[in-house]
C-alpha cells in the first residue's frame, strides 16, 4: 500500500513492526515533497499483512521512470500479490468536490510524448483490478458512503494544470487528474499484482474552483478526509 499526499497520518492505523527510510532501501531515494514522510514499514492492519510506503517518490523531483515503479519491484519480490494505491487529486467531474473519494476504475497516463497518442479507457483492458473495485464499493456502502468509480488522469508536474489542459483530460474521459499512480498501477500489473487505488480528491481542478490551487490546500484537505479514508481503507482490508 502506498499513502499519497496528506495521507500519512493513515499509518496510525496500522501496527508497524518495523520500518526503514525510503534513502536505506536500495533504489531509492528519500522524498523532497511536503506530506509524503518517505517510510518503508512492515507490519499489520485489519488482520491483514501490509508492506506501506508513507509517501512516494515522484517523476518531478527529478527521478527516472524506474526509480518510481521500483516500489511495486521491491513489494512484488517481498511476497505482495495485491497492490493498494492511495493518491491526492483535482476533480474534474462535476460531483467531485474537495474532500471526496473516487475509487479508479481505469487511467490516461499523460506522462509520454503524444499523450493523445495513447490508448485510454475502453481500448485496453483495464489494469485495475474489478474484483478490488467491488469490494471498495461493498466497504463503502457498509460505511452508509456511496463511491461513484472514475478515470483518474497523470501528469508529470510540478505544476499544476492549466485550464485549458484540464478542459482537454475532460474531453478524453478524465474524472480527476494527479501526478502519481499510472506508471505504478501498470508496473504491478505487469508483474502480475492484482491492483486498486482510490483518490482523494483535494481541490476542484485548474479553471472549476474559486480561486489558485496552492499544495497547501491539498495537504490540508487530504487531513481532513483521513479519517474516512482510514474507515474504507480498513473495511477494505478485513475482506480483500
């Protein structure tokens, strides 16, 4: 499982057995962006055994592809067979305000030349696995919490998107937008992990809210929705 931006504080919820700096794992590199901790801990959540990662590492801070997708690597050669991704996000669709969940059904990565170029939803199978996305649903609605699945969008950043970017990801299919997530979902497809991640959405993207979008406001909306979070996270596991 991977906590994003703002999520940290969800490792409160798990029992660690131990745990490592990102810069101790061979690979990798410690984090350079606020709220992501750059932890490797080993331990238990919901009767469940779970490798978490507090944070990530992120194309924009200047690492190459592999340096990104060696997380999955490392969770995959440990034993993992289930890969969890957790992500902050702008909305895009119109029900998706600040402090909503959007758990991701399929993915535009926009992080390769000719973006446009590459296949989207409904022209590959989709690398997120359905089986993972019922029982996200089933553990939301136990929590009386209706989770509408969405395509979630990737960038390179560091900067945010523009209004006129947002209004193309829109035009392709895209529900929220980030700058994490694809290149890790398809790595551990690749390697045969069955896959699911969920956004938080933290701001309504560039162009559909009120004002700049400033990381601050993500960090802070990522806090305020953690608790829930941590309910479906833990709803989740009990039954995955």
């Amino acid at each position: 499982m991977v906590l994003g931006s703002g999520m940290g504080d969800l490792a409160n919820h798990f029992d660690c057995e131990s745990a490592v700096p990102f810069g101790a794992v061979p690979e990798m590199e410690p984090t350079t962006v606020a709220g992501h901790k750059g932890e490797l801990h080993l331990g238990s959540w919901a009767g469940q055994r779970v490798l978490l990662f507090i944070g990530r590492l992120h194309f924009y801070e200047g690492h190459p592809w592999r340096q990104i997708e060696e997380p999955v690597a490392i969770a995959r050669e440990l034993g993992a067979e289930v890969l969890f991704l957790t992500n902050a996000a702008g909305g895009i669709r119109d029900d998706l305000a600040p402090g909503s969940l959007m758990p991701i059904r399929d993915h535009l990565d926009w992080t390769r030349a000719f973006p446009s170029w590459n296949l989207g939803p409904g022209s590959r199978p989709s690398p997120y696995s359905e089986r993972l996305l019922g029982l996200l649903g089933r553990a939301a609605e136990d929590m009386g919490v209706a989770l509408v699945p969405g395509v979630y969008a990737q960038v390179t950043g560091p900067c945010y998107e523009t209004p006129a970017e947002i209004r193309a990801l829109r035009s392709c299919g895209a529900d929220v937008v980030g700058m994490s997530t694809c290149r890790e979902i398809n790595h551990g497809h690749a390697l045969g992990m069955e896959c699911a991640a969920i956004s938080c959405i933290t701001n309504r993207a560039a162009g559909l809210g009120g004002g700049p979008i400033h990381h601050d406001e993500v960090m802070a909306t990522g806090r305020a929705v953690r608790e829930k979070l941590a309910q479906l996270v833990e709803r989740f596991l009990g039954v995955v």
